[in-house]
C-alpha cells in the first residue's frame, strides 16, 4: 500500500508588517530611505525627473506610517501627511493620495518587492528600485537582489 500523505497546504500570503511606524531599508547596499527629493535631470536630453534621495544612517530614514487602502494596496505616508509617490517616471512625495501613491508588497527573500500598484512602463509593472544611490523605479530585471527592501519597526 502507498503511504497516506496530507494535501499540501498552499503557502499563506506572508503578512504586512504591523508596526505603527517602518522606515524602509534598502538591503543590497544598506541604505534608508530618506523624506528628501532630488532631481535628476538627463545631461544628454535634457529630461528631468524626481528621485529620493538615501542615507547610509538609519537616523536620517524617513518615518511612514503604513496605511493599508480599502483596496488591499498600501501606501507610506509621512507625518507632514504627503504619500511616497510614483508614476514610472518620477519617485517623490505628494500630499494628493491617488492611484500613485498605492503599491502592493510582494514577498522576497528577506524582504519585499514593493510594485507600484498601476504604473507601468510598455505594459511592464514598475517595481522601487535603488539606482545611482537614489530611490528610483523600474521594471524588475534579472537581478531580483535590486529590488529588495525590508521594512522595519521606526522604534
């Protein structure tokens, strides 16, 4: 006879941090992100975008207040009231909420993906990204390790 064994259980969704307050920690260099803007502007066309500036000191991160939306996303708020904000171009803070400043955590290993919950880029969902040592977004490339953040407790 052929042993009995119990049907697997799908995985269980992993569960958004409960903290009141999270700073968000970029893993793969060991940055915190910070309340400050920066803007880069393109020294070959000309083109200008908004980025957040990071910090190697976790008492220069910014603090957010997690807020979870009616609709399942989320959204990182500071204690101004402005949101973190994205729309596959520009990375900054607004003090509109909107369909902008929702995102949805995916679990990473160690930590979280963090995708813009309806900017995309040619169809392609944008994911918050580190690059240049500032806090941009893109679409998720091959190197998944870019795109991994932790969000930790503010206490």
């Amino acid at each position: 006879y052929a042993p009995i064994t119990e049907p697997e259980t799908p995985p269980a969704d992993p569960e958004i941090p409960t903290f009141d307050k999270i700073v968000i920690h970029y893993l793969n260099s060991d940055l915190y992100i910070t309340g400050t803007e920066y803007i880069y502007t393109n020294s070959n066309s000309g083109s200008s975008k908004f980025e957040v500036a990071l910090s190697l000191q976790r008492s220069d991160a910014q603090v957010f207040t997690l807020v979870t939306n009616s609709d399942g996303t989320i959204s990182f708020r500071k204690d101004d009231g402005s949101y973190l904000y994205c729309d596959a171009n520009n990375v900054g803070f607004t003090t509109l909420q909107s369909d902008y400043t929702k995102f949805v955590l995916e679990e990473a290993e160690g930590g979280w993906f963090i995708r813009c919950a309806v900017a995309n880029y040619n169809g392609r969902p944008q994911y918050l990204e580190v690059y240049m040592g500032y806090l941009t977004c893109y679409s998720m490339g091959s190197n998944e390790s870019l795109y991994i953040f932790l969000l930790e407790d503010a206490e």
